[in-house]
C-alpha cells in the first residue's frame, strides 16, 4: 500500500488517483508493487466502478480482460464528520484555539472556487467543508455557499451550513448509491480495535493487521500513528462548546446520516453470520 502514488511521466505524487484515467490506474497496478492506492484529495470517480464490472445504480458492467485486470475492490473509511473537520483544523490550521475554528473554515471555503479536481492550487480547502462525505461520493457535485459574514456575525464564527434541498437532494442520493457499492467501508473509531482487525482479516483477507517499526509516530500498540506532527485530541464533543456542537453537527447532519449507517452495515456484515 502507498498513500501518496505517483502519476507517469509526472512529479506530483499525492494521491490523487481518483483524477487518473481507468487506463492509468490499470497501468500502474501492472507496474508497481503497490495494489492498493488512495485518492486522498478529490471527489470518487463514478467511473473507477467499470473496473469492478459494477455501475453507480448497482447494474452489472461486461469487464473487458484487455483492459480491466486486476479487478479491483473499493475500500473507504468513513470517520465522525465534526471529528474529521476538527482534526484537519489542528493539522493544517495555524493555532488551536477554538476561536480560530470559524476563521480557518471561512478562509478556506472562501478558497473553494479556485479549486479543481486534479489540480494543485486550493486543494486542501475541502478539507474545510460541511459534509465532505456527501460532497466526494457524489462526484464532487455537493455546492458549498461561499459567502462574507452578514453584518450580524463575527468573522470567527462559523458559516452558515446550507439547507436548500434543491441543492443537496441529489447529491446525497447519488452518494447513497456510490457508498452502496463499495467493497468495504471502515468506521474509524473502531479501526483500532478487535473489530477492525478482525475485518481486515475477514473482509479484506489480510493475515497480517500490524505498524511496521519505525514507521510514524504515536502508540502503537492502540494503532494510533502519524507520519508526522505530533498526535492531537480530535474529539470534538471536548474541544467544543456544547452550543458549538451541536451548531455543526446540524451543519453535517447528511454526514452524520451517512457514518451512522455505514457503521452499522459494518457491525452488521461483521457480527451477523445471515447478512
């Protein structure tokens, strides 16, 4: 597994193989020693599923050898929306305060029209979004209102999430269908426990769940490990006011909708010898 792999014939390494044609990605697999690959920064390209011989409304697609071997599997890990939000602010935001949360959200989604899938500049910024889960898995078509605070709101509070159904209403259904067909989706709060290993080895078929020494930082023990910076308390309910809380929980509230099935499917395809 490499996190960060490289395009041919370029300099950029970081992850971003869901930019990458089905033809590029077949290509490396046959090229490296690297089978499983992460597109850490762009929206799920619907059409990796061909590679699968699968469509996104779960219909079946004539795999062509020439072109499609290896079949490949899709795996994600989904993580607690306001934990993931708060965690990307600790690792990419200057400071830790609290009061910095609003002023580090705003600044970035005020970056996002300059952003583009495949493309260096402002990439980072949609680690600042409002249901990014939403956002990825339904192809990147999730808008996010890019506006300056009214003259009611401080600049250090947090932007307004968006409510018009015309605007998220399909792009939740279409990462409904993305996230059904998947092979396999990892809640993150329990990867580092018995029931996370026990899937890598059950679902995914790996005889081995371990960090390789030397590698990152943290306790390993727990498998909680960066590669660098230093390990940072990411839980949201403690860092958070409960006003703050529950304030963007209703902003991610289509995320949290997400995380809670897919964690139980999980539970379920784990625990359940019927299913």
């Amino acid at each position: 597994y490499f996190c960060m792999p490289k395009r041919l014939n370029s300099d950029l390494s970081d992850g971003r193989v869901g930019s990458w044609t089905n033809e590029e990605l077949i290509g490396y697999t046959k090229r490296e020693s690297h089978l499983l690959v992460a597109n850490e920064w762009d929206p799920f390209s619907h059409d990796k599923l061909k590679l699968s011989g699968r469509t996104l409304d779960g219909t079946k697609f004539p795999l062509d050898p020439q072109h499609t071997s290896p079949q490949l599997l899709f795996v994600t890990t989904l993580r607690d929306p306001l934990d993931r939000l708060l965690s990307a602010y600790l690792f990419f935001g200057a400071g830790e305060s609290p009061s910095d949360f609003g002023v580090w959200i705003r600044r970035n989604i005020g970056r996002l029209p300059r952003y583009r899938i495949g493309e260096k500049g402002a990439f980072r910024c949609n680690t600042a979004r409002y249901n990014v889960i939403v956002w990825r898995y339904s192809g990147g078509n999730l808008e996010h209102p890019v506006s300056r605070p009214s003259s009611q709101q401080q600049e250090t509070q947090f932007p307004l999430p968006m409510t018009d159904g015309k605007l998220w209403r399909d792009p939740f259904e279409t990462a409904i269908r993305a996230l059904s067909q998947q092979d396999l989706i990892l809640p993150m709060d329990i990867m580092s426990k018995e029931e996370g290993q026990e899937a890598m080895r059950r679902l995914l078929g790996w005889g081995k769940v371990a960090i390789k020494e030397g590698e990152g930082k943290g306790e390993r023990e727990s498998g909680h490990i960066v590669t660098t910076g230093k390990i940072q308390n990411s839980n949201a309910r403690e860092y958070l006011n409960e006003e703050e809380y529950r304030f963007l929980w209703d902003a991610n509230w289509l995320d949290n909708i997400l995380v809670l099935w897919c964690r139980a499917v999980f539970l379920a395809r784990l625990h359940c010898n019927d299913i």
